[in-house]
C-alpha cells in the first residue's frame, strides 16, 4: 500500500479535536485572568501605594508564585486540561515550565540535573523573546525615531 | 521465512505487578504500588523495585534458585534498558537484554523460547516492565508539565511482568512464532503510535498466517498490544484493504486496561499492556484455545522526531495454545 493510501485510512480513523471549543476557552478564561490579574494589580495600588509599574511587578510575582506552588503540588497540570491555553500562554505557563523541568531533573543532580535542564522548555521562549524584542526595538526606533 | 515452530515450550507460571492507575482500571490485579513512586525515591527506581517483585515472586512460587533458570531475556523502555540491567544485577543468571520498543515481551519470549527448543537450556524467564513517568520524562515533557494531548495519544502502562518458560508440559503451549520487519509508511506523528504501529503489526499477522498456511478464523482471539483505539480501527481497514483479511476475532490490550473514565486518551502502551491483559484477563477467561499475541513497538527516537523523520515499527508475534 502506498503511504498517500494508508494516510487516508489514519485520517478516516483518527478523532477530531475541537478546535473551535479550545480555542474558545482559551480565549475566555484567558481574558478572565487578565481581568484578575489587573484586579489584584489595583488593589496592590490601593493597600500599599505602589506606582502602576511597581504594582505590577508585584503582580507578576504573585502568579509567577502561583503557578511554581500549584505545579510543585501536582495541581497545575490538571487544571491545565480544563482552561486550555488560557494557563500556559501567560507568564504562569512560562513559571509552569520551569517549575516542571526543575522538579523532574532534582534528582539527578543540582549542577548535572536541576541546573543543566531548568530551561529545558523555557529555554525557547527566553530565546527568541529576546530576538523579538531586539527586532522590534529595531523597528520602532526606525519608524517612531 | 521468518516463521518458528516450537515443539516443546511451554509457559508454567507468571506474575505481575501494576500501578495505581492500572488497579482502578478494568481488570483486577492482585498486586499492586500504591503510588508511582512505591516507596522509592525516583520514578526510575520504582520501575526496577517492582521488576524485582516479581522475578522473586516467580523464584519463590517455584522453588527456585538462581541456578536452575538457564537464562533471562527481557527489556523495558528506558535508554540502555536500564530497569532490566540494574534488577538483573541482583542475580546470577545469563541475561540477554531486548529491545523492540512496545514489542520487547514478544521479542523476548520467543528468543528464550528457541533457546529452550534446542534444550540448550531448560527453564527461561521473560521480564518486562514499564512506568508511566519514567517514560514521560524519556519520550515526552516533563511529568509534572501540563502539556495538552490530543484523543489519538496513549498512556504508557506502570507495571512488570516476569513469566516462566519450560521444557515441562503445561497448560499453556508456545506453539510458533513469527519474527517482524521493521515497516515505515511515513507517519511522523509521535502522538499517533496507532497509526505507525498498524501496518507493522497487519506485516507480521499476514507474514505468519501466510507462512503457516493458517486462516485467521484458525485462532479464537489475535490479541494486538498496544495500538489503542484509533490504531485498532485503522487495523480492520488496513488489513481487509492490503492483504484482504477479514480480522473478525481481534482484541487490543491497550483498550482493554483501563475505564473509559479514566483519562487516558486512546489507551494504554508500553511493553507490559500485552502480557498484562494476556495473563490477567484472556487466560483466565479461559474461553480462548488458540491465541495469537501480537507485540507492536513503535521503535521512535525523540531526535529522530525532532529532526523530522517518519516512525519506522515492528511487531513480532507469537502463538499460544491453550489446554482449558
């Protein structure tokens, strides 16, 4: 049987993910965090009198805590299955990742294990969030001077 | 020709050793590990301690020493067998270590069933094992990352088995066995192990019914391992279409472990799901005469895959008679 053949068959056969469901749900819970997060944003502001940047560092902080504490807990990969992206897109799913890698290599070594395989999927994203950063400042100095 | 007739080995004993996942599935299991760590520190150690239980366990209920089994075949999926060599280090028997992936039971029983064939040797035992997270980690993404799957994937099996082969007459026969060919029809998906493992395990069902002059009606159940629910649909159509048999009598083990309302996608995989439903579930039914179990290995490598290329995949199958 050739392979275009066989394709067919594995196409007939293999289960349709919903896309349109996921993507959905991503999107809504997605903005719900973003509403939560400029919630406790504000009243960081209104308890302690922070400016907005430092309030939001503080922010940061607190979801970045969140998510390494609910992953180290066993809990975030499950939620992960019920909100979808709306976890791992965010600064949570790059905390997440980390968080995973760290706890999977701490047994083989601090320096061969931890060390050498935090970044493991996080690595990428650091990576070419930089490149972009660069191109785009590029960019935007060009264009706005 | 790659087809074997054996004419004296015989299965006498065999245990097994499950996860917790696989306790709250659809078969019952006498033993099992609480946790995925069973009392140990690391995941890896887990997959060697529960190895371990059951080579003693199958010593001890047959009075054995190491001295009276001959030789050891088995393999598992971690990089350099590594939960086979590190409880073989426990004994002192020859040890041959296998590798065909999910297929590594299969393989393994049917080099030790030659080697008792020729009386070389006269008692062999096969081992297999395999653990949900430490196959994650080796294959996948990190145990605790919550990547999203999708429906078509599988979900390796925790467990051990360890069965004994002899010389002396049994219930259950060895009777022949095909050896596969490695088969690549250019899937590159690592998630769908269903579909790359098909066209290896139909290769093997058609090479042996043919070398054997067998329809498949002549066994009462062809039991595939582990190409889950997806990969048993594909196989229906694959083989009427390709060899133009008409597979009315097949089981998968993968669909058979665990409770649809478990989340585990497509099914099980891994080495042990066969022999784990094999010895768990079909021979003690005891409706089945003639069973033939196929062992199907996705034989990837994760720098393969990253670099792009399809899965080649292997199946080996073996025939078992059953006196009821």
């Amino acid at each position: 049987m050739k392979k275009e053949e066989y394709k067919k068959i594995v196409k007939k056969h293999t289960p349709k993910e919903n896309r349109l469901v996921n993507a959905l749900t991503s999107f809504v819970m997605g903005g719900l965090f973003g509403i939560l997060a400029q919630a406790v944003t504000d009243l960081y502001r209104y308890w302690f009198n922070l400016t907005i940047a430092d309030a939001t560092t503080w922010m940061l902080i607190t979801f970045i805590f969140l998510a390494s504490l609910l992953t180290a807990l066993g809990i975030f990969d499950r939620l992960v299955t019920y909100f979808k992206s709306a976890l791992i897109i965010p600064i949570t799913g790059f905390a997440h990742s980390m968080t995973s890698a760290a706890l999977d290599y701490k047994s083989d070594g601090m320096v061969t294990g931890l060390g050498a395989n935090c970044f493991k999927l996080a690595g990428s994203v650091i990576l070419f969030g930089i490149i972009s950063a660069f191109i785009l400042v590029i960019i935007g100095v060009i264009i706005y001077g | 020709m790659a087809s074997i007739i054996f004419k004296n080995v015989y299965i006498k004993d065999e245990e097994s050793i499950v996860g917790p996942y696989e306790k709250e599935g659809n078969i019952n299991f006498a033993n099992y590990v609480k946790d995925l760590y069973g009392t140990e520190k690391t995941f890896e150690n887990c997959e060697i301690k529960m190895q371990r239980w059951v080579f003693d366990n199958v010593l001890r209920k047959n009075n054995l020493k190491d001295k009276d089994v001959g030789i050891v075949v088995g393999g598992d999926l971690m990089n350099q067998l590594t939960a086979t060599s590190y409880n073989m280090k426990n004994y002192d028997i020859a040890f041959l270590g296998v590798y065909s992936a999910c297929a590594s039971f299969v393989e393994a029983m049917i080099v030790t069933a030659n080697l008792l064939d020729t009386r070389f040797f006269k008692r062999g035992i096969v081992i297999t094992s395999s653990h949900n997270l430490s196959s994650e980690k080796q294959f996948r993404f990190p145990v605790e990352y919550g990547c999203l799957k999708p429906k078509r994937a599988t979900f390796t099996a925790t467990g051990a088995v360890a069965s004994l082969l002899t010389n002396e007459v049994s219930r259950i026969k060895v009777e022949s066995a095909t050896i596969g060919k490695v088969i690549d029809l250019g899937i590159k998906d690592p998630f769908h192990m269903g579909a790359v493992m098909t066209p290896a395990a139909a290769l093997s069902i058609y090479e042996h019914l043919k070398d054997l002059k067998r329809d498949a009606s002549y066994y009462d159940v062809i039991l595939t391992g582990d190409l889950g629910e997806v990969g048993a649909k594909i196989l229906k159509d694959y083989m009427l279409e390709n060899y133009h048999i008409k597979l009315k009598n097949h089981l998968d083990a993968a669909t058979l472990l665990y409770r649809e309302s478990q989340e585990t996608f497509a099914g099980a995989s891994g080495p042990v799901a066969l022999p784990l439903v094999l010895f768990n579930k079909i021979l003690k039914e005891k409706k089945y005469k003639k069973i033939l179990i196929v062992g199907t290995g996705s034989l990837h490598s994760p720098v393969m895959c990253n670099q792009k290329n399809p899965i080649p995949a292997i199946a080996h199958v073996v025939s078992l008679e059953v006196g009821l």
